[in-house]
C-alpha cells in the first residue's frame, strides 16, 4: 500500500512538472508567391503597320481659282488694295485715310475723309498771302472758304498785272473714291468756285469755276490727276457795261488742267500741276485764261500735318518766268469732329 501510493505520488508529481513546460511552437507555413507576370508581348513590327496620315482629320483643300476667278481685295480710302497678311500684322487702328482736297492750286478728284477739318496756308515771295479751309461730308462731298491771290487786273494792256488780295470764294465738291463702284475705276470729283464780288479801284469783278476732275493711282507711289476747268467772269465799270467772259464762247472758257504726283521717298511727294486761271484788263475791258504751271514737294510730316513749297508761275504760255514765285505752305487737319460723331453713334 505505501508503495502504490508513491507510485502515485510520483506520477502526480510527473504531470506537473510536464504541465508546468511550455509547448513548442507549432511551425506555420510561408504564404505562398505571387506568379511572375507573363513574358511583354513583342513591339509590333513597324513595317507591317501603315504609317499615320498626316492630313487626317484636316478639311479637303478648296481648289486654288484661276487668276481670272481670284475676288478682289478690300480697297482703302486712296483707292489702293490693302494686303491682308499686313493687316493681320498690324491692325487697321481705324483712323482716316488722309486725301489732299487740292493739288496746289486745282481741286482733286479725291475726297477729305467725313468731318474731317482741313487747313492750308501759305506765303510766297511776291509778299502775297493765301488760305483754304475745307470740311469732309459723308466721304462724298466737300465744302470749303478761302482766299487767294491768283486773281490779277492788268490797270491797261501790256501793263504789269496786280493781284487782287484778299480774293475770297467758296467752293464744294462731290465725287466718289478710286474702285467704288467697278475695278481699276479712278476717284472723279465735280468742284464749284465762285467767289464774293470783289472791287480793285472802282471795277466789279467776279469769277466762276467748274472742275471735272479723275485721279487714279498708278501703283502705291504714283497718281495722275486730270481733268478739264470751265470758267466764267465777269468786269464791271461804273461808266460801261459788264464784260462777261462767256459772251466769248465756249473756246475761251474750257482749259484741261493735268497734275502728276509721284513719291520717291515715303510721305514725301514730288507734284507738278498744270492750271488756269482768269487775268482781267481794265482798259480796254478784256478778259483771258492764262495758263500756270506749277511744281514743288509735299512732305507729310503725320497723317494730319503736312508742309509744302516749290514754284509757281503765272503766264507760263507767254513763257513769262519774271513773274514766278517761290512759295511755302503749311496743311493741317484735324479728326476731332469724326471722333466726337463717332461717339455719339
């Protein structure tokens, strides 16, 4: 009995112990590997593959016209075509396009731009004076005031003629520009003269002009005026009737009146100008058209001022030279007007 209940005590004694022994740990296994990924296909072979097209996507071209069939261009105010990659260049900044309403001394066929003021004065050795104003209406018609000293009475025949200053007149034009209604066609201006009656002693004179006038630009650096001048006058002396010019006929009233201008050097013009002009003797009473040519350089300073000079001389047909004169004149304008109207539209 003692001895089975050692046996027992030591076997009670052995399964504390193994109790007390902690378990060794149970190996977990390793988390399986991801599949490599599959082998790149190959690049495919260029050769085989049509190469892209450029014009994909892109309109069909239009057909280039024949040069019969190309449409005109966009005319500018002078009657020029104006180039359409230059004007994507540079923005047309919408201001007017400066026309000279005068040559020197005879009316262009072309038109001061509307409300557009215009000022010329000028000065020349013979001590005389002269002035013109001039306003744009609509770029269709032009009216102007001014004075002028082209206007001489001869005291008698073969005696030195005298200017009468100041000689005022007023005039107006109407025309259309260079291309307005058909290609190629040229600005063509009707200008009205007529002066107040003036007295020189105790005579009444008075003068009348009618200009039909075209001028055309020959390129961007040439332009030709023509045109022909119908005049009308009229002497008066206390003591006699009026002399009337044209109870002379209409041979002694019409004279062609021809100008050239051409520009070398940009804004600056060389201009020659054939005119004429009526010249009155006293005693006896007589009325002439005496012929005047004219020439000198225009030099633009801007778009609204300009100054210009050269020779004048009247009785060039009597190849007269002692009576030339050098003169100078200064031309401005302004667009203060066509700005404010422009606002108020």
């Amino acid at each position: 009995m003692r001895q089975l209940l050692s046996v027992i005590i030591a076997l009670l004694s052995i399964a504390a112990l193994a109790h007390a022994q902690p378990l060794p740990p149970i190996p977990i296994p390793p988390p399986p590997q991801p599949q490599p990924p599959p082998d790149p296909q190959p690049p495919p072979d260029p050769q085989n593959d049509p190469p892209p097209d450029p014009d994909a996507g892109r309109p069909d071209p239009q057909p280039v016209p024949a040069p019969d069939e190309v449409p005109l261009p966009a005319w500018n105010d002078q009657g020029q075509p104006r180039d359409p990659i230059a004007q994507a260049i540079t923005p047309d900044p919408g201001g007017p396009t400066m026309n000279f309403p005068l040559i020197f001394t005879a009316p262009s066929g072309r038109m001061l731009p509307a409300a557009v003021i215009w000022s010329s004065s000028g000065v020349h050795t013979g001590g005389g004076y002269y002035g013109d104003l001039f306003v744009g209406l609509g770029d269709v018609a032009e009216f102007g005031v001014g004075v002028t000293d082209l206007i001489r009475v001869r005291p008698a025949a073969g005696e030195d003629p005298i200017p009468i200053e100041p000689f005022g007149q007023a005039s107006f034009k109407m025309g259309v520009g260079e291309h307005r209604f058909v290609r190629h066609q040229p600005a063509v201006a009707l200008a009205f003269r007529k002066s107040f009656e003036h007295t020189f002693g105790v005579a009444k004179v008075r003068t009348a002009a009618l200009y039909l006038m075209a001028s055309k630009s020959l390129g961007s650096r040439v332009s030709v005026h023509a045109g022909g001048v119908l005049w009308d006058a009229s002497i008066r002396e206390p003591s006699a009737d009026a002399l009337f010019l044209h109870d002379q006929g209409l041979g002694k009233q019409v004279r062609p009146v021809l100008a050239i201008e051409a520009e070398p050097i940009e804004r600056s013009s060389i201009m020659v100008e054939l005119n004429y002009v009526p010249e009155f003797v006293r005693m006896p009473a007589d009325i002439r058209l005496s012929a005047m040519l004219t020439w000198g350089v225009r030099y633009r300073i801007t778009s609204l001022f300009a100054f210009e000079s050269g020779v004048r001389v009247q009785g060039i047909d009597e190849a007269n030279l002692l009576d030339a004169q050098i003169f100078g004149q200064l031309s401005w304008g302004t667009d203060r007007l066509r700005r404010a109207i422009h606002q108020l539209r």
